[in-house]
C-alpha cells in the first residue's frame, strides 16, 4: 500500500467515526449547549412573583430546583433517552409571609443529538419538545409541538450568576403567541455547563408574573 493511500484510508476512517448519528450527545467540534453524562448535576436557585391588579393577592416563591442525570433508557421507539429526576424545594409567600412548601420529584426525559435536543414526558410519548436545534446561530428560529417559536437572540451574553461569570452564553427566547397575555420564556445555556438561567415573564394590564432559575453548581463546573 503507498503512502497516498494509506493517507486516504486514516482520513476515510476518521470521517465514518465523526459522522454517526450518536443518540449519546452532540459531537465536541461544535460547542456543546445541553452537556449530560450519566451522575452530572445541575442546582438553580428559584424566585418568583405573581401580580394582579385590583386585587392583594400578591404572592412570590423561593426554593431550589435540582437535576440528577440517572442514567441512559430505552424509548419504545427503539432510541436512548437520558432520564432525569428533578426535585423541587420551594415555598410560597403571600404578602411575604410563608404559607405553604413545595417538595415534589418528577422524572424527565431528554434525546440529545448532533442535530437537535428534544423533551419527552415518558418512555411511551410519540410527542416530543424540540428545544435546541442545532447548530445554533444568531437569529436561528424554530417551533416546538405545541407552535412556540424559539429564536436566539444572542451567541455571547454574558450573566452575572451566584457560582459566578458565565461568558459566551447563547441566549434563546421562545415566544408562545398568546395575544391576551404575551408569555415568553428565555433560556441562556453555557458552553459545557448547559443551562445556566432560565426568566419566565407574562404581563398584560392586568397581570404579571415572572419566574427566575439561576445556576449555582453543578458537577460541569
């Protein structure tokens, strides 16, 4: 064999094992938004505040919200999900006095791909939420099952969060299209750390609400 096609051999290999189709998660030569291992963890911070006009009902919620990667599964669809257990730990104020606590788990599960990553609410759903589309890029649109538009409207935010800076954020809003009470939620995702904030707002003259999650650590820090 001459040197010129043992080259091209080596190269031709390289290709097939960079190109499959790897239910596993992206592929590291483009930056990795949505990073999940089996054993990784995520902890945000949570807050929220609910306002209604006319009324004194004004109400907010403090807690914490945790993500354990289990483990990988098999969908009925013959494909690999990462399971989740999310637990949430958060009490509620009415007019800053607590009245109630929140403790509950739920389990999620997440298809992460080259090309996409994608929610599912069971190992049965045929329904699917497309979150990212990948790659990302500025003014890059998408929509989910249910009709939200997703567009990212930034490749290099940068947040001030409680475990510190978080540089070179892509930040992507998801528009719901509700007339009567415009809802958007935006989502900033590090670079090898994952989500790192995520801001729900509803406001109309009436009404508002607006949720925060902020990271404050993780197994990827």
């Amino acid at each position: 064999m001459t040197i010129r096609s043992m080259l091209f051999t080596v190269t031709a290999l390289l290709m097939a094992f960079s190109c499959g189709n790897d239910t596993s998660g992206p592929s590291e030569s483009i930056p990795i938004y949505f990073p999940m291992e089996t054993g990784d963890y995520w902890t945000w911070d949570y807050s929220s505040i609910e306002d209604r006009e006319g009324t004194q009902n004004d109400s907010t919620e403090l807690g914490e919200r945790t993500w354990l990667v289990e483990g990988i599964v098999d969908h009925d669809g013959g494909f690999s999900l990462y399971q989740i257990t999310l637990t949430d730990s958060i009490v509620t104020f009415f007019n800053s006095i607590p009245v109630d606590t929140l403790l509950s788990e739920t389990t999620e599960y997440y298809r992460l791909e080259n090309s996409e990553v994608r929610y599912y609410y069971s190992l049965s759903d045929t329904t699917s939420w497309l979150l990212l589309d990948l790659p990302l890029a500025l003014g890059k649109s998408w929509n989910d099952v249910e009709n939200a538009e997703y567009t990212v409207l930034s490749m290099d935010t940068t947040l001030a969060l409680p475990y510190g800076t978080a540089d070179g954020c892509a930040w992507v809003q998801s528009d719901y299209g509700i007339s009567l009470l415009p809802t958007y939620d935006n989502w900033y995702y590090e670079p090898g750390i994952g989500t790192v904030k995520r801001v729900y707002h509803q406001e109309n003259d009436v009404s508002y609400y607006l949720s925060t999650w902020q990271l404050t650590s993780s197994s990827r820090l």
